[in-house]
C-alpha cells in the first residue's frame, strides 16, 4: 500500500506539468519539485520494501542528486511566482551546483558493474546496515545527512524571500493583491511541510549514521531508527502535499498573480485570471478573429520568446485550441503565423522610414526576430526580395 503515496504524487507532478507549464511558468518549478518529492520517496520505498536486487541496485546512489535539487526547486517556484519572472537568470543555476557535485561524487560507485552494485546494496540495507562507500570527495555518511540540512535551509530562505518580496511589492504598488492571502497559506503549508519532513530525516539519518545525542532515550533511538517510522512520516507528509493541492484551486488551474490587480488594465486582466475557455469549432472560428486582432494591438510577438504558451496564457485559451485554429481556420502553424506577423510589422516600421533612422539589424530585433539572418531568410520567403532590396526599391 505505501507505494500508492508516490506513484498519486507522480501522478499529480504530471498533471501539473500538463495543464500549468503553458499557462503560469512558475508552476513548471511547482511540479518540478512535486516530481523530485515523489520520487524520493518512491526509490526509498524500492531500497527498503521490495527486497530485490534489482530495484535495490537502481535505486542505491544513482537517485541522491535528486534529494539536492528539491529546495533549488522550491525556491525556483517561490521565486518566479513573487516577481512574476518567466525565466531565470544565469545566476540562479548556482543553486544546481549541490547536485552536480554529489552526482561527480558518487561516481566511483555509480561506474561500477550493475551486480556489484546491486550485491554492494542488498548487504549494506539489509545485512550491516554501515552505510560507508568509497566516494570521491565526501563520506555516504555526509551526504545522507546533508540533504535534508540542505533542505531545511531552502525552506528558511524561500520564506524570507517571500516575506521581503511581499513587503516590497506593498511599498511600489501601495497594497498586495488578492491572491497574497491565498499565496501566503499555500507556500507557508508547502514550506512547513518540508520542515517536518526534512527534520524528520535529519534525526532518522544521525541515528542511522551513529550520531546520538546527549539527550537520547530508548523512546528517541526506537523511533527514528525505525525505517517504518521514517516512511510514514517522509510518504504520507509528500502524500498530503498532493493532496493538499487540491483544495487550492487557483493554485492548481495556476490562474493566480503576486502583483497587485489595479497595475493590470481591466481587458488584459479578465483574460489572464479567468479560467482556460472551452469553445467549439463554431465559436473558435466566431471568435478568435477579433479576440486576437485585439490582442496583437500590445505587440506581444515583438518579444524574443514569444510563444503559444504564452499566447494560451495571456488569452487563456488553452493551447491546443490555438494550434487547431491557425492549422484549420488559417491553414498556418504558429510558428509560419508568427513569422508573417512579424515580417508585416517591420514591412510597417520600412514603410513608415524606420529603415532610414535605425539599421536592418536593429528592425529585426524590434519585430521579435533573434537573429539578422532569420530576419533576411524570413522576409525573402515572403516577399520575395530581401529587406536591403526591398528598402532600395521604396527609395527609387
């Protein structure tokens, strides 16, 4: 029965990926670390339960990358969900770092034969219960010890991030948004219970590792040496994290903002917090014309990463409904349509004497173009001419 709790919670990872990556890009971190979690548990499960050298031979090692990509995760969430980032910076993938490294330091087990491997497994979980390897740089002890301290300090840093994002979005914007309550118990919950669980590890790996306390009582090393006890309280708390998800809607469906509605125009604002529509073929064809005649008076495509994914978020049409309506109703892809909407704003920009202010370089990138050369094969495929000759025959 345990396996029930990773395998919902894998379940729910992909529901997340399905139906939020496209529309809020923060919750691709949520179910990244939904993922990772459940995982965890999962190979734990397959380590001590299944009492099979296969599944004790992959899950052995191979899998302890992932404990140190669960608080970058996290905080990857927390992060591009309070400043409303889609992308993040060069900077942030220090936090993979951890990970990297104790992915090179298992290398000297993980290069091993899979029988050697799987034989080394059964004996230390099974047999002597001494979890010592020979690592490249730091003991099975450390690591087993240091993941969910590692943990416990993304926890701490996420909150304050969003405790000090909050207070500064309240001083530019003279309040918080709507969502902020609803935000705050859904990350505070979410935080508190890695806490548990991550403490709980903590104390479970000392004991295993033969740390003790001064303090300690029969009671103490009885219970967070029990692997049982260690599985109850690390699946069935990633089991209520799933679970808990649930009963935050605007979480799961990802129609939620940190910043303030009133920095938010009334239009933009009711098609990006109200639910993915569900139109029929009829009414795309009715519809969509207008709707999106309205939305390209902002320009989106001008930008760089300009994509259906965010096109179904900011119209909240669900992507799917997109693509059938440029393939039937326009016989394009989004791709060839984007690139005719492009060229057709910089032929503006030509024709409105742009060409002779600034440089062919400089309208390609100002028509969503990310190089000149994509600019000049593109134009060419549709006009015929490239934008050089093009602009030489507006002048004659």
């Amino acid at each position: 029965m345990g396996i029930i709790f990773p395998l919902f919670g894998i379940f729910t990872s992909f529901l997340l990926i399905y139906y939020l990556s496209s529309l809020n890009r923060s919750n691709a971190f949520l179910a990244l670390f939904f993922l990772c979690c459940n995982l965890v548990v999962l190979v734990y499960y397959g380590l001590h339960y299944t009492q099979n050298l296969f599944w004790e031979g992959i899950c052995f090692v191979h899998f302890l990358p992932l404990s140190y990509l669960l608080g970058p995760f996290l905080f990857f969430y927390v992060k591009t969900l309070v400043t409303d980032q889609r992308k993040l910076e060069k900077f942030d993938f220090i936090h993979l770092i951890p990970a990297a490294f104790i992915a090179i330091n298992c290398l000297p087990f993980t290069t091993l034969p899979f029988e050697q491997k799987a034989k080394i497994a059964h004996e230390i979980i099974n047999i002597t219960e001494r979890y010592t390897l020979d690592f490249q740089f730091v003991s099975f002890e450390f690591i087993l010890v240091s993941r969910s301290l590692h943990l416990l300090a993304y926890c701490l840093f996420s909150l304050i991030y969003f405790t000090v994002h909050s207070q500064r979005t309240k001083t530019k914007f003279g309040q918080l948004s709507t969502n902020h309550g609803i935000l705050k118990r859904w990350i505070y919950l979410l935080c508190a219970i890695q806490f548990v669980i991550s403490s709980n590890s903590v104390l479970h790996m000392l004991t295993v590792v033969g740390i003790y306390f001064d303090f300690q009582s029969d009671a103490y090393t009885q219970i967070f040496t029990s692997k049982q006890h260690y599985f109850a309280v690390a699946g069935g708390g990633f089991f209520l994290q799933n679970l808990f998800l649930f009963l935050f809607p605007k979480i799961l469906y990802g129609n939620i903002s940190f910043i303030p509605d009133k920095v938010r125009g009334n239009l933009i604002r009711d098609l990006k917090y109200s639910l993915p529509k569900k139109r029929n073929f009829v009414e795309t064809n009715l519809e969509f014309k207008e709707e999106i005649a309205i939305y390209l008076l902002s320009l989106p495509f001008t930008k760089k990463e300009f994509s259906i994914a965010q096109m179904s978020f900011d119209l909240k049409i669900p992507e799917r409904t997109l693509s059938l309506y440029f393939n039937t109703s326009l016989g394009l892809s989004f791709s060839e349509w984007r690139k005719k909407i492009r060229i057709d704003y910089a032929i503006v920009m030509i024709d409105s004497g742009d060409s002779k202010k600034i440089t062919i370089e400089a309208i390609s990138s100002n028509a969503g173009f990310a190089s000149r050369s994509k600019f000049i094969d593109a134009f060419k495929e549709q006009m015929g001419i490239t934008p050089s000759a093009y602009i030489k025959s507006l002048e004659k």
